[in-house]
C-alpha cells in the first residue's frame, strides 16, 4: 500500500510537467526580432508576413524591432532566447553574413548558434540621387564623380548600401566618402536635405520620394527592371557588372530548436509565402518572396559567409 501512495504521488508531482509538454505548439504569441527600426524595409515585410502567419498558427506574431550593431543585437537577443519555438530571427544578410566578417571577435558563430529555418526572399535596391545633382545616369554619375574627386559622399544607412557602393566606386574607378547613419530612415532626411548625394535605398523608403520628384533613380542593382519602376534602367542596362553581393532574408531560431517545431515552423511559412495576397504586398515593397527547406538554407548561410568575406575585402573593409 505504502508502495502504490508513493507512486500516486509521485504521478501527481509530474503530472503539471507533463501537461506543460502536452500544450501545442505554439502555446502563446510568437516573437520575430528583426535587425532595423520601425518603418523600415524589413519592418514592413514582417508585419506583412507576421499577419498571414498568425491567422495560421492562431497566435499573435509580434514584431519587435531592435536596431543596432549592423543587427548584431536582434541576433544576440535570440542567440540568448529560449530554444521553444517562440522566438525567432527575422534577419538579414547583415547579421547572418556580415557581422562575422566585420568583426574581429565575432559576437556569434552563425551557423553553430542558430537553427536555420527558411528562405524568405531577395529584396530590391535603387540607386538614388538627390536632384541637385547634375547626373540623369550612371554614366553621368560616373564621370561627374571622376570629374570632382572625392567630392560626393554617400549615407550608409545598413551594411548592404555601404558595401555595394564601395564595389560600385571600385568597379568604376571613383572615389566616394561615406556617412554612417543608424538606419536608412535617418539617412533619408539628409539625402532629401542634399547634405549627402547618393543612396543605394530601399523602394519601402525611396519610391515615394522618386514619385514626387525630391529624388531621382538612376538604376535598380536587379539584373532586370522593377515593376515598381519601369523606366528605370537595370544595373547592366546601366553598363555594370553583377554585385556578388545581394540584399536577402532568412528566418532562424536559437541552436537547438526541436525538429518538429523547425518543420512546423516552415511548413506554415512556405505557405504564407505562396499567397497571392502576401506575395502582392510583398512585391509592392520590392521584395521577391522565395521560401526553402532549412538545410537548403543552412547550405546558403554558409556559402553567403564565404562571398560577403570576399565583397568585404574587395571594398576595403576592414574587421574592426
């Protein structure tokens, strides 16, 4: 008898651990940490995405900026988060592929400390100028830049604009100055101002302003025009090589994240994903949605380390 009390209870003590473990997934709201402020470009891709999601998982997806660090803070704050399938990383190619390469003491290892789990998409950049500049081209940009050397200085709002115009001026054989910014918003102002000349930008901050004439398109770094702006040439219609860099989007949790949660988590996503109407609202952002298995994105992930260690280099930056 004293036997079978025993065994009751200790059936009674496990019992709440057994229905905590019982609870199905998710249990409460969803966590994406993103790498840049409000209103930005992957802000704004989120929200779009995090809406379709959580009519599917019947949880709340929140969206939680934390900007910093080239998005080394979003990326820790998940490093460090809970491996239960509640927090994610909506990140970029600046905190997967960059911060390692421009760090002397990376504050992560990318492809030990997160669980990859899709593919989310390419995203569109434009080459902007502010209209007082006296350039309707890349060819005009061009020779205006060779004509007054070092005159032109351009904001540097994320690691992709800074790089990419770095290989732009190499590949062209000009010299430009860049500004740091926090983000891309706070550049925009002094693009607008004429304070800086230039913006590899985003169509989520850009477009309106080239629609209203504040600023001017030269070229889009696609290999093909941009629906959202027809008229504006490619990069080789521009006469340019093909960056070896581009702007992308992948969606990882925290080392150690169940399987299950991994192949729940990207079963619901390459369906949101294939929507139309996410798809159409995506697209008018300049995003190209394109989801993937997580091994195909591991695969990514680590050749994107190797390629952005080269660009890196080529454009003169240095780890610090």
């Amino acid at each position: 008898m004293q036997k079978l009390i025993a065994a009751v209870i200790a059936a009674l003590l496990f019992l709440p651990l057994a229905l905590v473990h019982a609870q199905p997934y998710p249990s409460r709201p969803i966590k994406w940490v993103i790498p840049f402020g409000p209103g930005s470009a992957t802000d704004t891709l989120a929200r779009i995405a995090g809406q379709d999601l959580s009519q599917s998982l019947g949880q709340p997806v929140v969206v939680v900026p934390k900007p910093g660090a080239d998005g080394a803070l979003s990326a820790l704050d998940v490093k460090r988060s809970a491996a239960d399938g509640h927090t994610f990383l909506y990140g970029t190619n600046s905190p997967l592929a960059v911060v390692p390469n421009i760090r002397k003491e990376p504050p992560y290892d990318v492809m030990a400390d997160f669980t990859p789990v899709t593919f989310l998409g390419d995203n569109t950049f434009f080459i902007v100028v502010h209209p007082s500049l006296p350039a309707k081209s890349i060819a005009e940009l061009v020779a205006h830049a060779k004509a007054n050397p070092k005159a032109l200085n351009y904001p540097a709002g994320n690691t992709y604009a800074l790089v990419a115009t770095a290989l732009f001026a190499v590949n062209n054989s000009i010299v430009m100055h860049s500004v740091p910014y926090k983000s891309e918003l706070d550049a925009i102002g002094d693009l607008l101002s004429g304070r800086v000349h230039l913006l590899f930008g985003t169509p989520t901050v850009v477009l309106a302003h080239v629609k209203e004439g504040r600023l001017r398109a030269l070229a889009t770094t696609l290999q093909e025009r941009s629906p959202l702006m027809p008229d504006v040439p490619s990069f080789p219609e521009a006469g340019q090589v093909k960056l070896p860099i581009g702007p992308w989007f992948a969606l990882v949790g925290p080392a150690g994240l169940p399987r299950e949660i991994v192949a729940r988590m990207n079963k619901e996503m390459v369906a949101v994903l294939a929507r139309p109407t996410v798809r159409e609202l995506m697209q008018r952002q300049g995003f190209m949605p394109k989801s993937s298995t997580p091994e195909a994105l591991a695969a990514y992930m680590k050749d994107q380390l190797a390629v952005w260690k080269s660009a890196l280099k080529v454009a003169g930056v240095e780890p610090q």
